[in-house]
C-alpha cells in the first residue's frame, strides 16, 4: 500500500479519522468539530453497523484499515490498549499525524515499537493524551513551583481512586483482561497521577512497591502503592485505587517555604468533587496555621487546550510540549518500575519478559 502523504486541506482545515468511536472517541469528536481548523471525515469502531455515513455524512467503518483508506491529515487513536500500539503505527506509516490516548500501550515493548516507528517519519507529530496536565489547576500549581516562590520540592503524595477498575461491574470488560489492557488501575487510571509527580519532581532512583489484586481478583492490579525516592531526595508516596468507594483524586505538594494541595478534578463523571488548588504559605511564626488560599474551578479547559497544543505543531511545526513519545515512555517506565517493585507481582506475571531493550 503506498503511504498517504495528506492531500489539501479540507476548506483550510485539517482532515481527520478517529478510530475508536466510544466515549472518549465522540468527546474528541466534539473538540474536533468546534476548531476551525479541523474537520472529522470519518470514524471507526467495531460495535458499528458496517459500513456507511451517519446523517451528518462522517463515514464510518469497523475497521482501522479501512478508516486509513480515507484521505486523511490525522489520526485520533481511542481504541484498546492491545490494539492502540498498532494503530498508532500504521497511521504513522500511512504518513499521518497521530494523537493517542494513554497509555501508549499495554507494556514498554508496544510504546518502544512506537518510538522507532516515529523514528522513521520525524516530519510527522505524535502526542499521547495525558489529559490531567491541562487542567488549569494543575497549571497554575506548575507555573507557582517553577516561579520559585515557595522554594523547592520537599516531597509529594498523591491518591487517585475509584471504587471499581470500570465504571461498571462485568467480569469480562476489556479493561479487566491483561491480555488486552496489560494492566488494571495503575496502568489505567493511575497512570495520570504518575505523569504528575514526574512532572512536579523530575525522575525517581529508588522505588519500593505493593501492587495486588486481592479483593476485585481480575487479572489486573486493584491497588498499587509505590514510595519513591529521587536522586535529589524528593520523595513521593503514590496510591492507585480500586477500591476507593469514594471517587478521590489529590496531590499534595511540600515545598521548602510552604504547601501546595490539588484535589478533586473536573471529569466527564463529575464524581470527583469540586477541583481546588490550596496554596500555603510558611512562616516562622504561623505556628503549624499558615496563611493560605483556596482557589475553584469550575470549568474543564483541558480536552480543548490539548488537542489546540496537538493542532498547532502539526500546522506550525511546533513541538509537542506535553505529552510527546518520550513523555508517553518515561511515564510507562515508571509504572513499570513500581510493577517490578514488588517482587511477588513481578514474578507473578513475568514482567522481566516484557521489559525491552531501549
């Protein structure tokens, strides 16, 4: 098949597929389609009835392969994990820009795949939706730690939980298989909170872990909890929840000259709580009761902002300043670290097997 080399723009507009056309799927869709510089032409997803165009004239498809068949500019990746690696790829192949979700895939051999594939085509953008980075909360507590203000990193901890690994209870949903998620609620939900405290305190030397699947007893991981240490001595303490009856999303940040809390975050599921952003400021005298302040948000900017990121460096040449191949490896790294932190869960599944060279 000769690679597709993107034909004109549509009317100015850049020309996209999505392949996968669930949940998150259509919400891009709706991103997509409000930009004047895009336009969805076509989707695919396996649960749809073959072949066709909706009403509003998109085409649709059940599989990728035919989706790449379409004159296309990009590529939206929302599919499985055993599959998102593979796509990714062959869109790359068929000269596309590509946006995935996370995770890039379901082990460090899929995302290393990825990587010596986009090797081959560095005119080409590849971002990977780690979507919490554009929320403004965790923004604003980014630009306050990289201004200096409250001094340096002092440690972290941080929690993100729900009370099931699916938003619903079935033994056979794909996110509970490790054949085709490669993971459970690490690798699916906490995945976001390790890119933040990568993002907040840099890489981690030493890592210790409990990782199990004791009370749901998927395939997949219902809880993880990982105590790392930098090599400037940053520590960051890390809970991934299944578990967790009360949806729950917080990271507290210590810094040398006061404390910086993030909590709940504005989600599709609105179960999260309110999204606040606590800023405190230590004094000698405060006695334990610093000043602080408080700050709501109420509005969720991040799947505009980062499919405006992903729109700019594919028509600008700009870079892709978050959510790049090497953020997407050193994230999965991570996570597979804390996996081989414990050494029942490493042995348990064979994880050495699955770690390449890179």
């Amino acid at each position: 098949m000769v690679p597709h080399t993107g034909g004109r723009l549509m009317a100015g507009r850049l020309k996209v597929g999505i392949a996968g056309y669930g949940v998150v799927g259509q919400r891009r869709r709706q991103v997509i389609d409000s930009r004047a510089d895009m336009v969805t032409v076509a989707v695919c997803d396996q649960r749809l009835d073959g072949e066709g165009a909706f009403a509003d004239g998109v085409r649709h498809y059940a599989h990728y392969q035919r989706l790449l068949d379409e004159d296309l500019d990009v590529l939206f990746v929302c599919l499985t994990n055993d599959v998102a690696a593979e796509v990714t790829m062959a869109g790359l192949e068929r000269g596309l820009h590509v946006f995935c979700e996370k995770p890039p895939g379901r082990d460090l051999a899929d995302i290393a795949a990825v990587i010596a594939c986009e090797k081959r085509h560095p005119g080409l953008k590849l971002k990977y939706g780690f979507n919490h980075r554009y929320h403004d909360s965790v923004r604003d507590a980014l630009a306050l730690v990289q201004s200096g203000e409250l001094g340096r990193v002092l440690n972290l901890r941080g929690i993100y939980g729900k009370s099931k690994i699916i938003d619903f209870r079935s033994p056979t949903h794909w996110r509970t298989k490790r054949a085709i998620a490669g993971g459970g609620i690490l690798l699916d939900q906490g995945i976001h909170m390790v890119d933040l405290i990568r993002l907040f305190a840099g890489e981690f030397a030493d890592i210790h872990a409990f990782v199990s699947n004791d009370f749901w007893h998927h395939d997949v991981e219902d809880n993880a909890f990982a105590l790392m240490r930098s090599n400037s001595g940053v520590v960051a303490m890390l809970h991934s929840s299944a578990t967790q009856w009360r949806h729950r999303f917080g990271l507290d940040i210590t810094l040398s000259k006061g404390t910086i809390q993030l909590s709940g975050i504005l989600s599709g599921s609105k179960s999260y709580g309110a999204e606040t952003l606590t800023v405190a400021w230590a004094s000698p005298d405060d006695g334990g009761d610093p000043k602080e302040q408080t700050t709501r948000y109420n509005r969720d900017p991040s799947w505009e902002d980062e499919v405006a990121e992903f729109a700019d460096a594919v028509l600008n040449g700009g870079a892709i300043a978050c959510g790049s191949s090497d953020d997407a490896l050193r994230t999965m790294e991570l996570v597979y670290r804390i996996y081989c932190a414990d050494p029942e869960w490493k042995a348990r599944w064979d994880l050495d097997s699955k770690i390449p060279e890179l």
